[in-house]
C-alpha cells in the first residue's frame, strides 16, 4: 500500500474518532448540528497547514470562432483579467460570489477605478451574504461613476415567492467590450490566487455574448427600465458554445438538465471534479447507471475541503458508489474547488455550479458548456493531471467504523438543504 494511501486513511481513520458525537447530535437536532459543525471545522482549519496548490498549466483550444483558455491557478488568472480591465475601452461587466478585501481584492479595485476614470461603462455584482465578513467601506472605495449591485441578504421579497428570493449570485463572471469572457469556480482573493485548485474559462470571439447577457439578465431583474443594460446581438451563433445559467427568480435552473442529458449519452467516459458532492437522487443515479453500463466514470472530491459539513454529507455516498463501480478520487494536494466534467472526450462543461442541491436548485450560477473534441481533450489533460494528486477509495472504506456509518446516516435529512 502507497504511503499516500495510508496517509489518507489515517484521516478518515481520525475523522472517525468523531463519528460518536456527530452521530448522537444529529439523530435528534440538526440546527445544533450545523452549529456545532461549522465551530469544528474553523478549529479543524486552525490546525490544517496552508499548501500552494499544483498549476497544471493553463491550456489552449479554438471552437468555431471563439478562442479559449483554461486556467488552473488563480495567479496567471488574475494577472490577465486584470490586463484585461486595463485594456477595456467601452464596458465591463462583472459578478462574483465572494470577493476579499485583501490585497488581490484591492488590485481589482484600483483595476476598475483607473478604467471608470477613462471613461469605460461599468457593471458590477457581487452577493451580499457571501460578503458579510468584509466591511462595506471596502466596496464604497468603487468610483461612483460605476454602477455597483450588491445581491441583498435579508432586504429581499421573500414574500413574493421564498424560491425566487432566496438564491445566493454564485456566479463569477468577467466581461470585457463584448468581446473578452472569463468565468469559473475563481472567487476574488490571495487565498484563492495560490492555495486552492480551480479552474476558470476565457473565451475571446462570439463566444463571450452568452456570458454578457447572463450579467445583463441578473442586473436588469433589480433595476427599472432606465439603469438596464442594453441588450446587443450576437457576432455568431455558435453551436458548439453554449452557456447555461440559472435565474431564481423565474424558477429557472437549467444546469442540472445539462449534467443529465450529458450524463444519459455517455458511451466511454465521464470525468467529474466538484468541491462539494451531495447529488439528488436522479443525478446520483445517472452516475451509477452509466457506470453499471461500462462507462469509466470517475468524481473526484476534494479530503478536506473548507466546509466540514459538506464533506461528511458527500461521504455518505461514497458506499454506493464504490458498490457501482463508480471510481471515487480524493484529491490531496490542496483545497480543489474546480466545477468541471467532461464526456467522451466529446461534450466538456467549466462553471460556477457545484453538484449539490443549493446550485442545481436555489443559487444564480453559469456554466459554459462546450462540444468540441479539441477542447475535451485539454479538459481531459487537466483531470489526468489532478489525478496524481489524488488516492483512490477502494473496498477498504466499505469497511469503516460503525459509527461512522451511523453518522453519516443521521445527515441524510441534511441533504437537500446543501
């Protein structure tokens, strides 16, 4: 046995230690338990050593008339969308989940200072509850020529449909003169610049009016007719080039049909990579039968992400899926946040959406999906990548602590809320 592998069943092995406690808090009262394990997981991260996270590289392919570019770190990623403002000489449009003021978060906002001041029209969105750590001062430093959204948190009108007001703007998008598109799992911070693995997707040509009208979509729900941003047509109808972008608040989710109906024609193969795995049933199924019909299908997961929580929700279906011949891969190197999959080396997908119930299903979020055997065979070179940073989970975890199990049972009930 590798020593990478028994390094990682080690953890799981002190995990386990506290499956006890977890399993007779949960059983009887689930907000404690959520409680209880965010306080464990901010002790648990006080003890993790902060690792710089691998850099494939950052891969290159042409689809139709839309040049594209995957980023695997955040450093070369922030380097050129930054460039990227520098150089916009009529819009940007922005909307990101989280964003720090740290010292990358000021960057972008000097950034987007120094090209409001020559004039360039802007957009920008950010959420509000993602937020509430960093002071509003920090966001008041934006000119007040540029025009600034801020998702709100509790401000919203729950009463005129809970599913349409509640969804968090889990998109992170960047677009520059119509023309320039970046969007991926990338949030705004030095955190994410070193010491996590994402992957984020720049496309140059047509390609970056899909993401234009998303932002467009978003900002124009929460202002009135005379602060909207204009609609402009499409350069060219790209077929192999699509976005596909979730709108609480017209019900519309229409990533997880994507993942479905990719999942439904694999043939070959399906390589998954999310931070967060805690599938429907329908989607966890049409995993296991593509599986049980030949097809390699492997997700990879982080060990440890940065939500304790997720992780214990995620391993409770590492049994079955071990069981279906689904391959589970735990990514080791560092926090991977990546929002991928690619199919048959045909169909590929980089976005914002986890799989879990919260972005299939209640959050605004954006994934490009791409059909071009070029561009998942670069997709393809990054999952192999990734995979030597990871140890695969064998029968051996079939075998885990009782208690273990008992814990992972009593969060079943907690799924369809993460």
């Amino acid at each position: 046995m590798s020593a990478l592998r028994i390094s990682a069943l080690r953890r799981f092995g002190r995990l386990g230690r506290i499956a006890p406690w977890a399993a007779a808090g949960l059983v009887g009262a689930v907000p404690a338990t959520i409680a209880a394990s965010m306080a464990i997981d901010l002790v648990q991260q006080r003890g993790r050593k902060s690792r710089a996270a691998p850099r494939p590289g950052t891969f290159s392919s042409k689809v139709e008339q839309s040049e594209l570019n995957i980023y695997t770190d955040g450093a070369t990623l922030y380097e050129d969308m930054l460039e990227a403002i520098g150089s916009a000489q009529e819009s940007i449009l922005m909307e990101t989940f989280i964003w720090k003021n740290d010292e990358m978060g000021q960057r972008f906002i000097d950034a987007f200072n120094a090209a409001s001041a020559r004039g360039v029209e802007i957009h920008l969105i950010y959420d509000g509850f993602a937020n509430l750590a960093t002071p509003i001062s920090f966001y008041h430093q934006l000119s007040e020529r540029i025009h600034v959204l801020r998702l709100p948190t509790i401000a919203r009108r729950f009463w005129r449909g809970p599913l349409r007001h509640s969804g968090f703007n889990h998109s992170k998008i960047l677009v520059i003169d119509d023309d320039v598109a970046f969007v991926g799992g990338f949030n705004i911070g030095s955190l994410y610049a070193s010491h996590w693995r994402d992957t984020h997707l720049r496309s140059v040509g047509p390609g970056a009016w899909g993401l234009r009208q998303t932002i467009a979509q978003v900002w124009n729900e929460f202002h009135d007719s005379d602060e909207q941003i204009s609609w402009v047509p499409p350069a060219a109808w790209e077929s192999q080039l699509r976005v596909s972008a979730n709108l609480p608040i017209h019900l519309v989710y229409p990533i997880r049909n994507m993942y479905l109906n990719a999942f439904a024609r694999a043939r070959k193969r399906i390589w998954l990579t999310t931070p967060y795995f805690i599938p429907d049933q329908q989607l966890l199924r049409s995993l296991i039968e593509a599986a049980e019909r030949g097809v390699d299908v492997q997700v990879m997961v982080p060990q440890e992400s940065n939500h304790i929580l997720g992780d214990w929700l995620s391993r409770g279906f590492f049994e079955q899926m071990i069981n279906s011949k689904v391959t589970v891969l735990l990514y080791t190197a560092s926090m991977i946040h990546s929002k991928v999959a690619t199919v048959d080396g045909e169909w590929s997908t980089v976005g914002t959406a986890n799989i879990d119930r919260l972005s299939l299903s209640y959050n605004y979020e954006t994934n490009v999906e791409v059909i071009d055997r070029s561009f998942a065979g670069e997709m393809e070179k990054v999952f192999e990548s990734d995979s030597t940073h990871c140890v695969e989970l064998g029968s051996g975890w079939l075998n885990r602590h009782r208690l273990t199990k008992l814990a992972e049972r009593a969060l079943v009930p907690m799924r369809p809320w993460l």
